[in-house]
C-alpha cells in the first residue's frame, strides 16, 4: 500500500472548492509516455496552474500501471526543480471496476473515477458507492458519472447521448457520497464529435455544431448547489492541426470539436474539471507527420518527439491560459 502523499500528489478536494469559488476549471490531461508527462509538467508550471493527470485504463495496458506512477511521482520532483511546487492530482479515468480502483488507490492513485454509467441508476449507485467507500479511507476523492456521453468511453461505446437526468443528481450524490460528478451536457470523446449534418455553417462556411446543453447544466447546479461539477470530451479539435494532418498524408474526416467560448462559459460554473485528450493526441500527430513529411531522412526519435512535446506544452498553455482559466491558481 502506497500513499499518494508520500508521493508529493494531492486530492482533488480543495482544488474543486477554489475553482468553483474562482470560476475557473482545473485540466484533466490525459498521460501515456514521458513526452506527454514532460509537456503537460512544463506547461502547467510555467502558467502555475494545478493540474490532473489523467491515466485511463489504455494507459495502464500500454505503459504499465507501475511505470506511469512513478512518472507521476517523478513529475511532483520535475515540477520542482523547474521552479514551482503546483498541486498535482494522479487520477485514474474511467475505471471500469472496484478492482480496477482499488488497486490504482493501493498504489498511490490521489483521485479516481468510477464510470457506472451505462449500468442500470441503482447498480451504478452501488457500485460508485463501494468504490467511496473504500477510496474515502485513504483520503483519496472520487468522480462518479451520470448521463452517457455518444462516442466511445474506454472501452465502452455510446452510439447516442444519453443527456444526465438533473433529477437524478441530488439522490446519486448523497447515496454515493462522490467528490465529483461527470455529466453528459452534448460533448463527447474523440475527435469525431459531431455529423457534419448535425452542424450549421457560419458565413466563412465553417462548420458551427450545436451548442452544449446549458440548461441542463443549469438545473443540475440548482439541484447541487456548489457541487463540482466535470466534463468529459472537452476537446476542441484545433482545426489548424487537422489540416497539417490532412496535407501531410494524414486522413482525418469531418472532426469537430467543442468551440472553446463554450468551454470558458462553462468553466466559469460549477464544472471544475475539464477532460483534455484529443487535441493533444492532433497536436503531436500533426508535428510528427509534418516532420516525417518534410526531413524523409530523420531517424532519430528525439528529433520528432522532442518538437511534438513542444507543440504539445504550447497547446496546454492555450487551454489553461484562454480556456480554463486556471493560470497563475496553483
Ligand atoms: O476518455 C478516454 C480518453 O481519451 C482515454 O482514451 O482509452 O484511448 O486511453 P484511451
Ligand atoms: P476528448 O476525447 O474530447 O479529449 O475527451 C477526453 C476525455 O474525456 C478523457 O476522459
Ligand atoms: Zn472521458
């Protein structure tokens, strides 16, 4: 059994409480190697933001569990020596089981997620409630889910939105005893988030999709008045990246994202985490594939893995810095 505070993390707790107190939200980066690690660590110390990192269970198979806890350890140390000792939380996305939880909170997890949310309201209730229950003991916090996002969650795929019932809320929050709630409100994951069809064209003709469901944002923050609040599926699918993609041998069709305003607005409520994986996985493949394209004759990693870290680092700095609003928090 290792404590996440013998590893320099914190809890999400009192970061949730300022950022809804700040009308900010914290970034919830998604993490699979030490270019990603490194980036997000950079970025977020040089605009002092605190930050989540966020290991999904694809992660966990592709890294190994044990190698990304002791990067997230060596990140507490790197955000140090770079200058700034910024709250750092190392959360588990999208746990699929109590087994899967408890071992992340055994080794040295400060947060996890428990997504119940294709599963009957009460076996979801159950089910986050055993995992609390358990995480609580440690002082490790917890994010539940309500409502089912349309794209693919993990491992778990959702063909259709099904948008959170703001009834709901109040009773799975007190049987649960969750520290967070993710809702479905119209975003989703990937980069595919909405059928062209599903959008209007402004005047320059690009494509503008429907707005996130605020009003159900809404009725859910009166249900819970001061409850943070998370959204998944946040990213904005940066159509610069999308393009370098596309000219240089790439094949990405129709991906939209959720414009950025909509994220600042929503930021500004109880929503205190927003989850950022796609636009990273855009930035690095569009450097990577650029480079490839340009210098045939590159061999050495470091000389494309090095300028996607550095893309990568300027993307997150975006996001905290016009996005979340989570510059100069830590
Ligand atoms: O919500 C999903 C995250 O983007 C993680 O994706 O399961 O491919 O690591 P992944
Ligand atoms: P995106 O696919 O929109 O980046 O969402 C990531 C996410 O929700 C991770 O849990
Ligand atoms: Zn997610």
């Amino acid at each position: 059994m290792v404590s996440y505070k013998d590893l320099g993390l914190v809890n999400t707790r009192e970061m949730f409480a300022k950022a809804i107190k700040g009308g900010y939200a914290i970034p919830a980066f998604n993490f699979n190697n030490m270019e990603q690690m490194q980036a997000i660590i950079q970025a977020c110390v040089e605009t002092s933001s605190p930050v989540i990192l966020q290991v999904s269970s694809g992660a966990r198979k592709y890294a190994n569990q044990t190698l990304l806890r002791y990067m997230a350890q060596g990140a507490t140390e790197y955000a140090k020596e770079l200058g700034k000792n910024i709250p750092i939380v190392l959360h588990l996305d999208h746990g699929d089981s109590f087994e899967l939880c408890k071992s992340c909170i055994d080794m040295g997890f400060s947060s996890v997620m428990i997504d119940g949310s294709h599963l009957p309201y009460e076996e979801n209730v159950a089910l986050t409630k055993k995992v609390v229950d358990y995480a609580h003991q440690f002082d490790v916090t917890v994010e539940g889910e309500l409502g089912v996002l349309a794209g693919v969650e993990d491992e778990v795929s959702a063909e259709h939105h099904t948008y959170t019932d703001p009834a709901q809320v109040e009773d799975f929050v007190k049987k649960t005893g969750v520290d967070s709630l993710a809702i479905s409100i119209g975003t989703s994951h990937g980069a595919n988030k909405f059928r062209p069809e599903q959008c209007t064209r402004n005047a320059d003709g690009i494509l503008v999709p429907p707005p996130l469901r605020f009003d159900i944002l809404k009725e859910v923050e009166k249900r819970i008045p001061g409850f943070p609040i998370v959204l998944h599926g946040s990213s904005s699918v940066p159509q610069q990246y999308v393009k370098i993609i596309n000219e240089n041998g790439g094949a990405l069709k129709d991906a939209i994202g959720i414009p950025e305003e909509q994220l600042r607005e929503a930021a500004k409520s109880a929503v205190c985490k927003i989850n950022i994986d796609s636009d990273g996985r855009l930035a690095m493949t569009a450097t990577v594939r650029k480079i490839f394209n340009e210098k045939p004759a590159e061999f050495d990693p470091r000389k494309y893995l090095g300028p996607a870290r550095d893309e990568l680092k300027k993307l997150y700095m975006h996001k905290v810095q016009n996005v979340l609003g989570s510059e100069n928090k830590a």
